[in-house]
C-alpha cells in the first residue's frame, strides 16, 4: 500500500480507454490535489525502481516512463518544462553535470 492510504495506483489517462478497448470497465476516481501530489511521488519511486531493474533494451522506455512523471510534478509545483530546464542549467554551470563521471571517495 502506498503512503497515501488508498487503494489502486495513479495510472497514465488513456488506461481507462485502453481497458474499455479490452472490453472491463475501470473503476477509477480523479484524485485532489493533495493525494494526486503523493500519488505522482509514489509513481516517481515505482519508475525509478523499474529502470534500475531494466536492462540496456528496456532502459529507454523506462526513462521516458520517468521523465514522464518528472514533468507531472513539475506541473503540479506550478513549473512548466523550460522553467526546469532553465533551473537544471543553472545547477549544471554551479556545480557541473555527470559527463566526466567523477566519482568522490571523501577527502584529506
């Protein structure tokens, strides 16, 4: 079960139609907005998880999977995409990226 106490799991919006196309009904409610916030944070550590276990093919699409959820909570914290672009630039040139693949081992 997940932090937010509540059965079922936040699902991408086009489940509920691709269900019907399986011939179910889905049963589904829209979330408020404090439990959408917890759901998104839930589905982030559900994605992560998935592209950890994923191998090299399935990486990818699991990456998507996780920007994917990356940019709902950025749109359920008022942030559009370029606005994070703009705030992971600016991180980038105070503190550098990952393409040197330094790794720290403590200090002297």
């Amino acid at each position: 079960m997940n932090r937010c106490g509540e059965h079922g799991k936040l699902v991408r919006d086009r489940i509920p139609q691709i269900i019907r196309g399986h011939g179910a009904e889905p049963l589904t409610y829209t979330a408020a907005p404090e439990e959408y916030r917890n759901r998104l944070r839930d589905k982030l550590g559900e994605e992560v998880a998935e592209f950890l276990k994923a191998d090299d093919a399935e990486a990818p699409e699991e990456l998507a999977d996780v920007l994917e959820v990356v940019r709902a909570l950025a749109a359920d914290l008022g942030i559009d995409t370029e606005q994070l672009e703009k705030i992971r630039e600016a991180k980038a040139s105070a503190r550098g990226g990952f393409a040197e693949r330094i790794v720290w081992t403590g200090n002297r």
